[in-house]
C-alpha cells in the first residue's frame, strides 16, 4: 500500500512556490488544491497538489516570433 504524504498549509505553500496567503485566498474563494481539516488545522494531500498543478499546466506553448530578417 503506497504512502499517503499529508502537508500543513505553510507546506503545502513552499511545495507549490505559492505564498501561504496566496493557497488560503484559492480555499477562501473555492478554489486551489483540494484541502481538509484536521481540528483547525488545513491539510494538504501531496497526490491532491501534484493533480492540481498537472490541471493547471498548459497544454501547449507558443514560440517566440522569430527575429525579422534583412532588417538593419
């Protein structure tokens, strides 16, 4: 059975290069990495943060225009 790793916000923050504000401000309006409580503290599941930032990747990237040519 495969380990379940479990983060506090503050965690969970420096996992995602997030602020622990910014990570409260997602859960306040709804959105973010799914979260729960445990008393009154905020936990994160590290399987809920990795799907979280795959769902926010960009699917495609777009490349940098190329330099015009003969242009002086």
């Amino acid at each position: 059975m495969a380990q379940i790793v479990c983060f506090l916000r503050q965690q969970a923050a420096e996992y995602l290069g997030l602020s622990e504000n910014t990570l409260a401000q997602f859960a306040s309006q709804g959105g973010g990495p799914v979260y729960f409580r445990v008393g009154r503290r905020v936990m994160y599941r590290q399987q809920d943060l990795d799907a979280w930032l795959a769902s926010r990747r960009p699917t495609g990237c777009r490349s940098k225009p190329s330099a015009s040519k003969g242009v002086a």
